[in-house]
C-alpha cells in the first residue's frame, strides 16, 4: 500500500510540474523529494550532479556560440541548401533540421528555419505540411544523436553507474545511424501527405484575402541579415571542441580493442579522468575560446535563449530526476519482484514505458534521468538502454511542445494543424514512424555490436 500511495505522489507531482512548465518540473521534483524523506521515511537517493554539470557546461558553450552569431550562420548554410533544391524540400528539410541540431545540441536551433521551410514549401507549391511536421520531429530526432545533448550526456553520466564503459562514440555509433534511417523513413512517409495545395480548402480561404494572399506572396529569408565576422570563427572553435571529445572517445574505443595508443589523460587512482569529466572541462575551455577570439560580451551570454532553456532543463532535472531515483530505490525490492521478468523477456516494453513517459515530459534528457534509475534497478545492462534511447521522444504526441506549436504558426497556408480530436495533428504519424523505426534501428545496431 505505501508503494502506492508513494507511486501517486510521484506522478502527479510530474503532472503538476507538466502542467505548470518550466522550471515548475524541478520545484515540484524537489517537494516530492522532501515528502519521500520525511513523510514516508525513504532515504534519499544522491542528487544527478554529474548530469547537471555536463549539462551546464555544454549549454554555456552553445550559448557563447549563439552571441557570437554561429546559430544565425549554420541557419543561413541551410537556407542555401534547400533553396538550391526546393522540390527536394520534404525530403532535405528534416535531413537539415537532424542535423543542425546533432551539431549544435539543442531543438531550439529549428525555430528560425520554419518560416524558411514553409516559404521554400509555398513558392514550389508543395504542402507546407509535408516538410514542416516531420522537420519539427526530426530536430527533436537529433537530440539523442548528438555529443553535445543533454539527454547524451546524461547517458554518459549514468553509464558509469550501470558498470559500462560506454563512450559518446559508443553513444553516436547507435544513435547517428538509426536516427537518419528514422528521419528518412518519415520523411518519405511525408512526400504525398495530404491533398496538393490548389485543392486545400483552407489554403484556397486564405488566398481568396488580399491581405492574406499578400503575405503569403512575401518571401521569408535569413540570407539578407549580415552576420558579425565571429560567426564562422565561432562555428569552427565550437565544432573543435566537439570534435576533441569525440577523438578523445575514439582514442578509448580504439585502446579497449587492443591497440596500443599513448594515454592522453591523467590518470585518478590509476584509471583515465572519466569522460563525463573530460566533457565539462573541453566544453567550458572551448566556450572560453569563444569568449576570446569573438569578443562576445558575458553578459550576453547569460541572457541569451539557449543559455536560459538549458538552464531550465537543468533544474527540471535536478528535481524529477532525484525524486524518481529516491522513490525507485526505496521500493527497489518490489520492484525488481514484479517487473524484472517481464522485462528481461520482452526488452521492447521498456521502450514503450520510455515513450509513455516522455509524452508527458517534455525533455528526453528528463525521461531518461527518471527511465535509466528503473533500468539500474532492474539490472538491464547499459548497452540494452542504449539500444532504446531514441524511445525517450514522445512529446508530438499530444502536441504541446513549442517547436509543434511554432511550426504550425509559422506555416503561413495553415495547413500544418491541430486536428479536431487533439491527436489527428500533422506531427502525429511522423513522430510514430520516426521514433518507431529509429529505435528498431538502434536496437539492432546495440546487438550486433555489443552481444547482449
């Protein structure tokens, strides 16, 4: 009975900080960390500090590279790309979305693309729908294929507890390829998606508005604003960066197989600085850089969108993180009686409860700060979880998630929507095939190359 009774508080302490937003999750995380402890009496568990640095640290540097205008170039780079080709636009859109946000580690990147999309989509007289729903679920798609993510790095950080030395090249090699297999098999679902625009009755009600028909004549561009100097210096020391951690990784992963390498880092108690570490450091070092060579100004920085989500991703997962962790281990008996089995024999439930989780939760780096602590306790080894990370993307599924919600206003012909039954919406059925497909993918791709 008190299992239950603790199951209930947890959810709808969730579902309270869900529904009010924002840092509202970690709040309210943080109460029902307190209730556990002093009214049911459970020990608490250790807070995620390790996931919350690497997070910190990663933001810090993506947000040193946004002031100095490197978003705004990556943005244009990808404008000249789907206007060289705008009948291609269903199919490049989401490629381009994936990617932008593989390379700079945020879904907030896409924004100042949509109304590029959707322009590009019109002037060809292709649906705006097409491209725009399933480039919206791919930037979310991204995020666990990137080094620089904070649902990656919270990986990482949890992997050392899961008794794996998993790398993020270990990460990347499952997650980059079964996302791209997933993002295209949506995007080709989106090719003929619904009816041509000549034959869209909300599109032909707007065209029949003078005004309306104006502004939907207008052309939408990033390419007419001058960016700073700094900007592709910007690019280029935060992609450094990047790339020194990912080498770093594969210098381990090469090591692990048998060939002799040089140790690049110190050693702690006779082992390397663990890579949750190493990332912190590079990651603030090259945001430093950054600083520097840009003369961008601190307080900037601090004020800049992607400084301000991250911050608040951290502290979400500051507080649900270590109230699920407390209420798992306290019940950790229990729960290992009546779930282990069923879980052990069909691996592909686990998923489903990722995604039931993250419908709600509005972070993958969230879901898997409350999804990895169930998977310790009931013993799934790492590489498993691994396999089924790209299941901790459910948020289209009601759509509620602002890069839904700014595409569909953004699409200027309304034809990307919210249907009149809430869950008929444009991003429904690209979000199912995407993440269906991408984690098949990685779940296949983890048992080939890790064996379990």
């Amino acid at each position: 009975m008190i299992f239950w009774i603790e199951f209930a508080m947890v959810l709808t302490a969730i579902l309270l900080g869900i529904r009010r937003g924002g840092i509202a999750l970690g709040l309210i995380g943080g109460l029902g960390v307190a209730l556990l402890v002093f009214v049911f009496r459970a020990p608490p568990s250790e807070p995620p500090v390790a996931v919350m640095l690497i997070i910190l640290a990663v933001v810090t540097a993506s947000a040193t590279l946004q002031v100095a205008g490197g978003l705004e170039y990556l943005v244009q780079l990808t404008e000249r790309l789907l206007r060289a080709h705008p009948n291609r636009v269903t199919l490049l859109a989401p490629l381009c979305t994936f990617f932008l946000t593989v390379c700079v580690g945020t879904g907030h990147a896409v924004y100042a693309l949509f109304p590029v999309i959707a322009d590009v989509a019109l002037k060809t007289r292709i649906r705006p729908e097409r491209p725009m729903a399933v480039s919206s679920v791919a930037a979310q798609m991204g995020i666990t294929a990137s080094p620089v993510a904070a649902a990656v790095t919270t990986f990482l950080g949890y992997s050392s507890r899961m008794g794996a030395a998993l790398t993020i090249f270990d990460i990347l090699k499952i997650t980059l390829p079964a996302g791209i297999v997933g993002v295209i098999a949506a995007a080709t679902w989106s090719l003929k998606r619904g009816v041509e625009l000549e034959r869209d009755p909300e599109f032909q009600r707007r065209m029949a508005d003078p005004a309306l028909r104006a502004q939907l004549e207008t052309t939408v561009t990033t390419l007419d604003k001058k960016l700073p100097a700094s900007a592709k210096l910007s690019v280029a020391l935060f992609f450094g960066g990047v790339l020194f951690i990912v080498g770093l990784a594969l210098r381990d992963t090469f090591a692990n197989a048998g060939y002799h390498l040089p140790q690049l880092l110190p050693l702690v108690g006779g082992k390397p600085v663990p890579m949750t570490t190493v990332v912190q450091m590079v990651m603030l070092a090259f945001g430093a850089f950054i600083l520097f060579a840009t003369k961008v100004k601190a307080a900037d920085v601090a004020n800049a969108t992607v400084f301000k989500a991250g911050m608040i991703a951290v502290v979400s997962i500051f507080g649900i993180a270590w109230m699920s962790d407390t209420f798992v281990t306290s019940n950790q008996v229990l729960l290992i009686g009546k779930i282990k089995a069923m879980v052990q024999l069909a691996p592909w439930t686990f998923a489903i409860a990722m995604f039931c989780v993250s419908a709600f939760v509005k972070s993958q780096a969230a879901t898997l700060t409350v999804m990895i602590p169930f998977g310790i306790v009931l013993g799934l080894p790492a590489t498993l979880m691994l396999g089924l990370i790209p299941a901790s993307y459910a948020y289209f599924f009601f759509c509620f998630y602002p890069s839904d919600l700014a595409a569909i206003n953004m699409d200027r012909t309304g034809t990307t929507h919210i249907g009149k039954y809430l869950l008929n919406h444009s991003f429904m059925v690209p979000g199912l095939i995407g993440v269906s497909v991408s984690t098949t993918v990685a779940y296949l791709l983890a048992r080939f190359a890790f064996h379990f």
